[in-house]
C-alpha cells in the first residue's frame, strides 16, 4: 500500500489569523468504510477565506490548527480517479432519514470546525462521499464540482420556470455557476451584477443577458430599464454583502424569491422588512 511506503506528507494548517504553517506529518491510515487519497487539486472557498482572516466563521472558531479545504478532487491509493462530497452525514438522524443529509444534525465538514480538510498531501475519507471522475475531467474540474452543486442547489431553491427573468447579485465563482445553471434551467433573461470589472465581464462570458457594475446601487436602474420596470422573478445573492441584499430585495419583483447565497462577513444579514412584505417576497438561504 502507498501509505505504508510514504511515512510522511506535507500539510498546511491554520494556527491563527492569518497564521498558515506547512509541517511534516505522518500520512493517516483509512479506518472502517474509509479510503486513503492523494490529493491531488483544492479549491479557495471563500469561508476558507473567512477562516483564515477572521480566525472562524459564523459560530465556528478557531479551537485548534486546523487544515483548510472542503473543494478537493484526487485518486485513491488503487489508482482511481475521484471527486469528493466533503460532508459526511451521520444518515441516522432525522433529517438523513427524510432525504435532507445537507441538514444533518452530525454532520461531518472537511475543513470546518475540528474536521480537518484538503489542504495536505494525504487524507482518509469516507468511501461513499468519493464519486469516480472520467479521464476527460481534469482534477481541477472535479474540484469544481462541490461549488457546483451549491450552484445547482440554489437553482433548485429558486424553482426556476422556462421564459423567467432572474438576477444574480455577486458573479464571483458561485455566482457564475448560478448564471449557468440558470441558462440551462430555461430562464429568458439573466441580469447580473458585480464591483468587480473583470466579473461583469465574466458573467457576460458564462451567460447573462446583460450585466452591470455595481455602483452605490446606481445598477438598479440599468436592471429596471432592462426589464422594462419589472424586476426580476428570482433574485440570487451570491455576494456575502449587504450592498448585494439591499439591491436583491430591491430588484426582485412583487411575489417573487430571494435566495441568499452569501456568507457575510459579521454573519449578520438584514433586510426591509416592509419591502419583504409588502412585496410578499419569498426568502430562502443556501445550506453551503
């Protein structure tokens, strides 16, 4: 086995803000429906990005050096090639038991907490969180894939319908992933928009209708004007700002949805009430 001919790996741990340390340690050996996997390409989350410059996120902190990581794909000692769901659900509680192991009262997140991620060379996991890639997806593509489905699950929080106009607040990674997602879910019109100049232009590239700079929230006209006064049907905030809530409930139109995607940075998120319900808006948040 390769974990007995390789003793060591390297790993890179958080010991603190912004305290990112690569040690030598001893490569783990795979336990009871476990697998042992070289890991071979992670994704930057942005709630790793909040671990390491805030020391936690939301109710977790920091207890003890922690390896960042929950956007990984690698290949097992035999060879094959692997995506990795980085929650493991207990599937004995009952929300496992009625179909929602997102919602696990015991849920297991690399990464998070005192669960270690993918940040080292050699991690054991759960063998039924390992999904087989094909040779024509690269390592990095099935990294991509648990943002994904965040994506897909946000979509699906949406109940998009064919010939729907929506709205997509914050085009970083996720945000691009909804447009796409989105597109293939039928929706006439994608309007979406960001701070950032480069991701305009990305959420151009991936799909949307139209796209605009976001601009103390000057970007509500050019979508009013695109929808002809509307508004959108859904809106998705992916943004993790309050300038990209205020704008959602501000551009989603009379009986439509909200989906809050972010991840603020204080973990507070606030909200109009008397928009939401003279609106009568429907308001949903992403499990991520």
């Amino acid at each position: 086995m390769i974990s007995k001919v390789i003793n060591s790996m390297k790993v890179l741990r958080l010991h603190a803000r912004a305290d990112l340390r690569l040690s030598d340690e001893p490569v783990p050996a795979a336990g009871e429906e476990e697998r042992l996997i070289r890991v071979k390409a992670v994704g930057v989350c942005g709630s790793d990005l909040h671990w390491f410059s805030e020391g936690g996120i939301g109710d977790a902190n920091l207890e003890h050096p922690l390896v960042l990581g929950h956007e990984f794909a690698g290949e097992t000692e035999d060879g094959q090639r692997v995506a990795v769901d980085p929650a493991i659900p207990c599937g004995r509680c009952e929300f496992c038991e009625h179909g929602h192991p997102n919602l696990c009262s015991s849920l297991i997140f690399a990464g998070h907490g005192k669960h270690d991620g993918a940040l080292r060379e050699w991690m054991r996991w759960n063998e039924k969180c390992l999904f087989p890639i094909p040779d024509s997806l690269s390592f990095a593509d099935g990294a991509m894939l648990e943002p994904l489905g965040v994506a897909i699950h946000a979509v699906d929080l949406g109940k998009l319908k064919v010939g729907m106009t929506v709205g997509v607040f914050g085009c970083g990674p996720i945000g691009l992933l909804i447009i796409q997602m989105a597109k293939l879910s039928g929706a006439a019109q994608i309007i979406a928009t960001d701070k950032l100049p480069h991701r305009v232009e990305a959420a151009k590239s991936f799909g949307a209708s139209h796209a605009f700079l976001a601009e103390d929230s000057r970007e509500l006209e050019a979508l009013r004007a695109a929808t002809h006064g509307r508004g959108v049907a859904v809106a998705f905030e992916a943004a993790g700002t309050q300038d990209a809530v205020d704008v959602s409930f501000a551009a989603v139109a009379p009986g439509g949805k909200v989906i809050l995607a972010g991840i603020p940075n204080d973990d507070k998120t606030s909200f109009s009430a008397s928009t939401a319900r003279r609106k009568g808006l429907t308001i949903k948040l992403v499990r991520i």
